[in-house]
C-alpha cells in the first residue's frame, strides 16, 4: 500500500520523454519519522532516468509514511525501482 502512495507523490513530479521508454534506475531512499526525504542514492539504472527519478523524489521533499511504527520501519530506508511504463 505504501510502495503505491510513494511512487505516486514520486510521479506527480517526475518529467519523463520517450527517450527513457524501457529503461529503469533502482534508488535508496531515506526518510525521517515525519516522511521528509533525508538522503536518495541512484543504486544502478539509466542515468537519464537516474537523474530525473532522483530528481523527482527530491522535489517531493516528503513521502507519505505510515503511523505504524512496524510498517514505517520498512519505509525508512528503502530501494525503489523507477521505470516510465509504471505510472
């Protein structure tokens, strides 16, 4: 549930061109307890689509998290995979 609420704020700030169709970059993200993104790390991928994703997940400047302190475990330091076909 979360992964769909956080590649969706990720998505409303991500610029994408038909260039990038059938690429993807896999990224670390860090958050704080509130959903403030404190750190993203490019792990592999396109570097086009690298650098736009990160880009992206910077400019949403927080994610959604859970108040469950089980689930927000989770969320607090995890990979994503980026990829224009998953919007």
């Amino acid at each position: 549930k979360y992964t769909a609420l956080v590649k969706s704020k990720i998505m409303q700030n991500w610029i994408i061109d038909d260039t990038m169709r059938g690429k993807s970059c896999r990224l670390n993200i860090k958050l704080a307890t509130n959903g403030l993104v404190l750190q993203v790390k490019v792990l592999e991928g396109d570097p086009t689509v690298c650098r736009t994703s990160e880009t992206a997940v910077l400019k949403a400047v927080s994610l959604p998290v859970s108040s469950d302190p089980d689930v927000f475990k989770e969320f607090r330091n995890f990979n994503l995979t980026m990829s224009p076909e998953i919007r």
